[in-house]
C-alpha cells in the first residue's frame, strides 16, 4: 500500500463514524479471511489495528468527558 492510501486511510478514520468504522472492519476481516499473499495480510492487520486503535481512543474520550462532567466544582 501506497503513501496516499494511508493518509486517505487516517483522513478517513478522523471523519468516519463508529457504525461505519465497525462496518468497515467486517470487511476488511473479510479480506484478510480471503487473502494468500502474506504481504497484503501484513498491510490488513495493520490496518485493522489503526481502526481498532481509532475505536479505543473515541471511547477513552468519551470516557474522559463523562467523568470531567461528573466531577464537582
């Protein structure tokens, strides 16, 4: 994969949704399910693990925000 396929890829993961970047790791997994060649794996896996990484840092400030709102002043 190319320079411009990951910088669309992380333009992509900043603006997508969580439905659809749920919605897009199905599939990706579903390549990775059809896929032989070893370095394409390689590129899939790491792709899943920036969506997986995205996920967990959306829900780690989330999780931040409700506690900044529930602290007492």
């Amino acid at each position: 994969m190319n320079k411009d396929f990951w910088k669309c890829l992380f333009c992509w993961l900043e603006t997508a949704s969580v439905d659809e970047i749920r919605h897009k790791q199905c599939v990706v997994r579903q390549m990775l399910d059809q896929t032989r060649d070893p370095d394409l794996k390689t590129d899939i896996r790491r792709i899943l693990r920036f969506m997986d990484e995205e996920m967990l840092a959306r829900a780690e400030l989330a999780n931040l925000m409700r506690l900044s709102v529930s602290m007492p002043r």
